[in-house]
C-alpha cells in the first residue's frame, strides 16, 4: 500500500507560546526516522515487518507528549492575552518579579551569549 506521514505543524499545529513548534517537529522526525530504521532491520532479518504497524506505533508514541504540550501552550497563551481574571493575577505576578530582580536574572541572564 501507499502511505503519507504528517509530522510537525502539518500533523499538529502548536500555538506559539511555548516555542515547541520547531523541537515537536524534529521529535516527530527523530521517532519516524527510528521507526522507518527498526522497519528496515526487520525487513532484512525477514522478522514480519509490517509499514502499518510501524506507523501506527509512530502515532502512538508521539499522540501522548504532543497534546500534552499543545495543551499547556494553548493555556499559558490563554493565560498571556486572555482577558480574565487569570490576566490580573500574571499582570501582578511579572510586575512583583520585576520588582523582585527575579525577572532579570531568569530571563535576561539566559537571553545574553556567554563568551
């Protein structure tokens, strides 16, 4: 048979806010190349490979840790330009971190190269 593998934002568009779209994606490469490799090995050792299994497991091993994380973005990007009272509590909270020195030192100290 014919088959198509989706992966990255075609197979599951991620929203911004955590910046997982581009590392989903090459874990979604590294595992089909893993599976499509363990495929091959199976072919020569004439063990059963099968491509439709080897897909679906694919799918099954990547189902979990991909809604995992779109959901946690799609909540932190509520939680960042939602209007709600979610948003007067982030709005307090950057400002007493900011306040606090604790923004800078987590953020920007991670932003600047080290040389």
């Amino acid at each position: 048979g014919k088959f198509v593998v989706v992966a990255g934002d075609a197979a599951h568009a991620m929203p911004p806010f955590l910046g997982q779209g581009a590392n989903q994606a090459l874990q979604d490469s590294y595992t089909l190349a893993y599976k499509i490799h363990d495929y091959n090995c199976n072919v020569k050792t004439d063990t059963g490979a099968d491509v439709r299994t080897s897909l679906k497991e694919y799918e099954q091993l990547r189902w979990l840790p991909t809604t995992s994380i779109t959901i946690k973005a799609a909540l932190l990007g509520y939680l960042e330009v939602g209007p709600s009272l979610l948003s007067k509590f982030r709005d307090v909270f950057f400002y007493v971190m900011g306040k606090a020195g604790v923004a800078k030192k987590v953020f920007l100290s991670s932003a600047n190269p080290k040389m």
